[in-house]
C-alpha cells in the first residue's frame, strides 16, 4: 500500500480504479483514493460481488463474438449437475389415515372462440366485462386477440363491425388450463360461475365467489344491521394429471341492500363466523356447497350458455378427491372400503415431528425434545456451555422509557423470576414460566429507575405534523438509546411504548411512509445494537405466562446467545431464503430490495442475512424477481459467504423462495453456485385454495353387519402431511395438529380455522419428498423471535420479507451480514 500511495501521489496519466467487495470502503483505501485525486488523477472505487463476478463480468464485456462465446462455454462448464429436477414420488404405504380435499375433478370445454378486433378500446378488460353483461357468452383479450365462450350469434351482435375476419374455434389443451391466473382459467371460471349463479339460483361476481341470495344470519354490529352471506371460493386448479375445481366456504358480509360495507365491518364479522370454523364445521359447510351445486351423484354436466344447445360444457364429479396417508412410524393401517377406493387420488406420508437440541443440567451432554419450552424447562438452553464456563455469566437489559411510566414498567419488570401458571385454554401448550434464571440457567440483570441502564425517553412534542412528531419520536428513542449503550453497554436495550405514542407509530401519505419499528430496527442494526418493543398494553394481558415466555426468549435469544438447535437436519446441507421488498418511496432503480438469509450449518445455528439492492428487477403479478445478472450475484455471494464460513463450499445448497423461479433467475443462480454438487430450488407459499379435512375411522352395525365408514375428525390435518399432487408439485402441512405437552391430548397452534398447507414446487434438485418436508417442518421451528411450537414457514423465509422491508431503511448493502437476532 505505501508503494501505491507513492505512485499515485506524483503527478501522472494513469488512472486508479480500486475494485472492493461491496460498497464498504477501508481507510486505506480512502486514504490512497485522495491522495491521487490530489494529484489529479482519476481515482475511483468501484464496488463488486467478489474476484469470480468481477472477472466473469469483465471477459463477457470486453471479449467479442468467438472469444466470447468460449467465455461463455468455459463459465457455463463450471456449473456441473445444478440443473436436474427431478419429480416427486411417494412410496405407497399403508393407508394410516384418510383426507378430504375441497377439489372435484372437472372437465372443462376442450374449445373456445378466438377471433380479432380492428378496434381496440384503452381498458379491454374492463370493457369486455361490460359487453358481455346479460349476453349469452363470456370473453377475455388475449395477445391481441379475444377469447370467448358462448353463442357466436350473440357474440357478432354485441361486437358488430369491430370483429376483423372470421371467429374461430381453437383447442383448449392441458398446459392453457395449468396457469391458476392464467387467461383461459379466467375465461372458464367466468363461464362456470354464471352458469353455476344461473341454474341454482344463487348470486356470483363472475370473477372468484359465489353466494347464498337469503343471509344465513342478521346480526347488528356499529349501528348497522349486517347480513351475513353464506359464500364459496372459486378457483380451477391444475394437479394429478386433471383440472380441479376447488370450493373454499367462507362468508360475505352486505347491508339490508345488498351493498358492500366497510372492510373493517367485514372483516370484524367474517373473524367471528370463520375464526373457529374447524374441521367438523368447515365440513358441514363444504358439503352443504356441494349439495347445493352438484345434487346429481356421479358427473353433473353443466351448459353454457344453459339450454340452448351449446357445445361448451363442463361436467363436475360430486365426490371430491381423497388422499391416502402412510406413514414409516409403528402405526395400525386402517381399512379402506371397495366404494372409497375410486375416490382415493393421491397418496401422502406422515413426517415425524422433528427434535430440538437442549444441553443436559450438567453441561455434559445434549438431550432432545420436539416441545421448545418443555425442552427449556427440563434442560438448560443448547450454549448452556457458554454459561458454566463463566464467559457469559448474565444477560444485561437496558431500558428506554419515558418518565410517566418509569414506576409501572420497573414493578413489571421485577417478575422476570417469578413463576407464572398458564391459563386454562392455554394448558394444551404452554407449561408453567420458572423464572428467567431457572429457564435459561443464568441471571437477567434488569436496571432500576436512575440507574446508568435506565435511559428516559424525551416526550415528543405534538405540533400538529403528524409526520413530523413521528420522526421526533423516533430520534428521541435513538438518542436515548445510544446514551444508553456509551453508558452500560447492554446485551438488548428495552424500548418501552406507551399507548400515547401508539399514533405516532405509522404515518403514510402518498410521497413518503415511515414506521418507527422498522426506523429503530434499522438505526439499531447498523450499530449491532439487539432491541426488544414492549407495549403498554401487554402489562395488563390476562396471559401473562405466554407473554413472560416469549419476553424471556426474546432477551435470551437476542443476547446472541442459542436457546435450542436441531437435532437432524442433513450435516452435509447449507440453507438459503429469498426474500423481496417494493418500497415505493425509494428513488427508482433502488426500490427493490432483496434479504437473504443463511443457515450455516445442519443444527439451524448461524442463521445471517444479507442484504442487496437488485439492480434490474423483473416485475411478474406485482412481485420482483431477478435478472440472470442479479441472481448470479446473489448467488455467487452466498457461495463467497458460505466458505468464508467454514472454508470449503457446502455439498448441497437449498434455496427457498415464496415466488416462482423465472428462467434466467434459476440459471444465473445456478450459474453463481457453480461448484456445489447438489442444488434445490424450492417455491414455498402458503396455498390460498386448498383444504383438507382429517378423518377419523367410524364402525356401525346396519342390519346386523359391521359396516366400516368414516367421520370427521374434531381435529385438523395433522402436523408433517405430505401429499403429492403434480410431479414436482407437494402439499406439506408445517401447520396442523401435533402432540400436546399433556400426555394424549392434540395441540392445535392458534385454535382457528383449519390450517393452510404450503404448496412446494421444485425448480431444480433432486432430494427425496420426505427429506424436503422434514427440512421445512425443521425450519419453522427455529424462529426464536417466537415460544410458539412453531412458524407457518420455515426460517429461511418467515421472517425474509420483514427483513428486506426492514433493511431497506439501511444505508449500507453488500457484503455486510447482520445476525438474524437483530431483526428480531
């Protein structure tokens, strides 16, 4: 460096271009920097994602046609074995359980009309909307084109001279009708809905719900009478090699007029009637529906337009799809009758609930248990080595408060070790609370009111600019806590919000949002500063147990210590979760933001983020997704982090991501990980259509014989379902049933509703189903930010979102990695 700072500080022709590893500059650097721009020369830093980007970037825009394309050839060579996908399969098991879906097979019209227009209006959705209205048919644009279903006379009346040639009858095929959103989905579930709306009667918005014309219920609710409407979810899927019309009961809230009211209203009631509709209701509602649309036993055909002689028509199987569930476990199979068997579409396995980690009392050894507070209870935390070491003796609290309520958080504060019972309702889960000292095996230090731990929060001044007073709040909070951290250097600061301030916590207007949270959160993360918001209200929660264990979690966990590990996990295998965020007030070309997460090691340890702009994003249904040149740099960072890590680049990489892979955002992955033998991209969301119900078996004597049959069971899916559906398409249910901490009982985490499974498509891999789902139910346990049993979504990207959404408020992006427990 001193040879450098010589030359470049004589006067010269030769320009300096430093090339960093992200945009983070050393003092060195800057120091050579100017020194050659003293000596007016050119100096610039340029930042990069690492050698292997900066060199591949370079030859492909420096090297022309043939050298180009052995560039090309010779980059593409290192990425051998990435871009298999192999599909999924399931062993045919004993059947040990038996599942009810809300799909019927249906075969839709295997035509349509197409035809062109020579006039095209600005909004043709819209407009076709309106002139299809009270005519015999339905249509969509599509690629310059109209497609329709209904009576070609009707449709020359309502388009007159605008249709350009003739209209034309064109195939329907499978791969037109496998797109959920697809446009000829859409064009037949507009069919199908006013036809189902006109032969039974009922009401339909043509685009998704049908609904029940008579209220099932009137109920006053703010000075309103609300007519509360039983409905139906619509869609058409695609899976087990058919077309699927799935049916989702639900309700629709209206006035005396038939008119929407305010969301709030309806949001309010629908909680009511569906937030404890579980398995044995949404049965009886689902069969209701059914009943109701398809009376007919067998196939039911439907016309459209109806009774007019149309070749359009659609025909419904009135029994929905089962599935068959095995399992590997020591369980008795159960008898499936010859009349159930046809029903039976898919198969499915039980994946076993997984274990977490815990250290034993004495420090010795570590002991397993799937439940993480029983697990807490009965050991000591999975670092509990650390402790009995004496390198971290105690885990330090600093208090941000304002002074009104100084007294009352320092008298709530001071039952941290005090034992606290579990309601009743809550007893299926929750275990008693010992104390932070006998939870965690090591003291909490909790300052007093006046001491250097206790930082007092100015209040801000209401000056009547709400966006202003929020930012006062903010800045006051930041003070404080930076005093606070100079003066006693805390593990996690404590920031206290009084109920006064809860109107200073969002404010949105159309040029700019803020959210003190996410504007703390930020401000903290940036100087490695672990936070923990408790509201005024919670002091006054009757479930102060649930809440002493999560606080008491929370403190432990974001003291950068580890209350509990997995207990197996694949040793060999790196996870990765892709998260994106869309702020709008962000300056254009930075308002995609991408968080990263990384699990180092097959126990869930280590989980990091990072976080980068995305230079080119790709819109597709309002969700970003990445360029080939985006994904290659996202990837090629996390193989750079990974073996900064441990030294040598994991053998399987697993990638989760709750949107679709594109073409060149798969490739430029796989491209960025070249040298990992084993790579799985995985899209896991939450299905938004699909419900299942559990069973159990029944036995009745009629007329003197045993007849087995079978009911609902007062339980939901049990937790670990794995069905498949497609042949890289599965069902895995990370929220169901699972086992109580009382011996015998069923724990159902949240108690409403009947869980949403997550929908899993492979994109490129080849692990087997079960190992994939053991990862996933493994994952959503390892969200410490939380006492639940567990998450809806795996670690890698239940929190990925929040994280982005958070880390868009950062200044600094790259190669810096910030501890997931600062998020928290």
């Amino acid at each position: 460096m001193k040879a450098l700072n010589d030359a470049y500080s004589q006067p010269g022709s030769g320009a300096l271009y430093w090339c960093g590893y992200g945009d983070h500059i050393a003092t060195p650097v800057k120091h050579l920097l100017g020194a050659a721009r003293t000596a007016n020369r050119t100096a610039y830093f340029v930042p990069t994602h690492g050698f292997d980007d900066i060199l591949s970037r370079l030859a492909l825009h420096c090297l022309k046609d043939n050298r180009q394309d052995k560039a090309r050839v010779l980059l593409d060579a290192t990425n051998q074995g990435g871009d298999t996908c192999d599909p999924f399969y399931v062993d045919e098991l004993p059947c040990t359980a038996l599942i009810k879906s809300n799909a019927f097979e249906i075969e839709c019209p295997s035509e349509l009309l197409e035809f062109s227009l020579n006039d095209w209006p600005e909004k043709p959705w819209s407009w076709l909307d309106d002139l299809c209205k009270d005519r015999n048919f339905v249509a969509v644009p599509f690629k310059g084109k109209v497609l329709a279903i209904g009576l070609i006379d009707d449709i020359k009346e309502a388009f007159g001279n605008r249709i350009e040639d003739s209209i034309k009858r064109t195939p329907v095929t499978d791969a037109d009708l496998t797109i959920e959103n697809g446009t000829v989905n859409s064009l037949m579930l507009q069919a199908l809905l006013r036809i189902l709306s006109q032969t039974i009667g009922i009401e339909a918005d043509n685009r998704k719900l049908l609904w029940q014309s008579k209220p099932d219920r009137v109920k006053p609710f703010a000075g309103t009478q609300c007519h509360i409407h039983r409905a139906a979810v619509v869609s058409l899927r695609f899976f087990g090699g058919r077309n699927q019309l799935v049916l989702k009961p639900t309700v629709i809230v209206k006035d005396k007029d038939g008119s929407d009211l305010p969301k709030e209203v309806s949001s309010t009631l629908k909680m009511e009637v569906l937030g404890y509709e579980h398995n044995n209701k949404f049965n009886k509602a689902l069969d209701l529906w059914r009943e109701s649309l398809f009376p007919h036993k067998g196939t039911n055909e439907f016309e459209f337009p109806a009774n007019c002689g149309s070749t359009f028509r659609f025909r419904v199987r009135s029994a929905p799809c089962f599935a068959s569930i095995g399992t590997r476990q020591k369980e008795r199979p159960i008898q499936i009758s010859d009349g159930m068997r046809p029903h039976i579409k898919q198969l499915g396995v039980k994946v076993p609930e997984p274990l977490l980690q815990f250290s034993n009392k004495q420090s010795t050894a570590f002991v397993t248990d799937p439940h993480p507070l029983r697990g807490l209870a009965n050991n000591q935390p999975f670092d509990f080595g650390l402790t009995s070491r004496g390198l971290m003796p105690a885990v330090r609290i600093g208090i941000v408060c304002p002074t009104k309520e100084s007294a009352q958080l320092a008298r709530y504060l001071q039952q941290a070790n005090v034992r606290q019972q579990p309601n009743k309702s809550e007893a299926d889960y929750l275990i008693e609370y010992p104390g932070f000292q006998s939870a965690f095996g090591l003291p909490v230090e909790l300052p007093q009111h006046g001491d250097a731990g206790w930082s007092i929060c100015s209040e801000p001044a209401d000056s009547g600019n709400e966006l202003k007073t929020c930012l006062q709040t903010a800045q006051h909070i930041t003070r404080s806590i930076d005093s606070l951290v100079a003066a006693n250097k805390p593990n996690v600061v404590l920031v206290f919000i009084p109920e006064r301030w809860s109107r200073f916590r969002v404010y949105r207007d159309e040029q700019e949002g803020f959210d003190l949270h996410d504007f703390v959160k930020a401000y903290c993360i940036q100087k490695g500063i672990a936070t923990q918001f408790l509201e005024e209200h919670t002091l006054a929660s009757q479930q102060q147990c649930r809440v002493w264990w999560w606080l008491a979690l929370a403190f432990y966990a974001k003291a950068m210590r580890t209350p509990w590990a997995l207990a197996s996990l694949d040793p060999n295998a790196a996870f990765v979760g892709l998260g994106f965020t869309v702020d709008r007030y962000a300056p254009h070309g930075q308002q995609t933001v991408l968080g990263c997460s990384h699990l180092y090691n097959a126990q869930g340890q280590g989980l990091q983020f990072r976080l980068s702009k995305i230079e080119n994003p790709i819109m597709r249904n309002r969700n970003p997704h990445m360029s080939y040149d985006d994904a290659r740099q996202v990837a090629e960072s996390i193989r750079q982090l990974f073996f900064e890590s441990q030294s040598r680049l994991p053998p399987r990489v697993v990638l989760h991501k709750q949107t679709p892979f594109l073409r060149d955002e798969k490739q430029g992955l796989l491209d960025g990980l070249s040298g990992v033998d084993s790579i799985d991209l995985l899209e896991v969301q939450v299905d938004s259509a699909l419900r299942y119900v559990s069973s159990v078996q029944t036995t009745k004597t009629i007329n003197g014989k045993r007849v087995v049959g079978f009911d609902e069971d007062n339980f939901p899916v049990r937790r670990g379902t794995v069905v498949k559906i497609g042949s890289r398409r599965a069902l895995v249910w990370c929220h169901g049933v699972t086992d109580s901490v009382k011996s015998g009982w069923k724990y159902f985490q949240g108690k409403r509703h009947i869980p949403s499974p997550l929908i899993v498509k492979r994109h490129a891999g080849d692990t087997d189903l079960e190992t994939i789902a053991a990862e996933l139910l493994g994952l959503s346990k390892m969200d410490w930010n939380s006492a639940d049993m567990y998450s809806k979504l795996p670690a890698t990207i239940d929190s990925s979102r929040q994280i982005a959404r958070i880390g868009a408020k950062l200044q600094r992006f790259g190669p810096v990695s910030y501890d997931y427990r600062l998020f928290m």
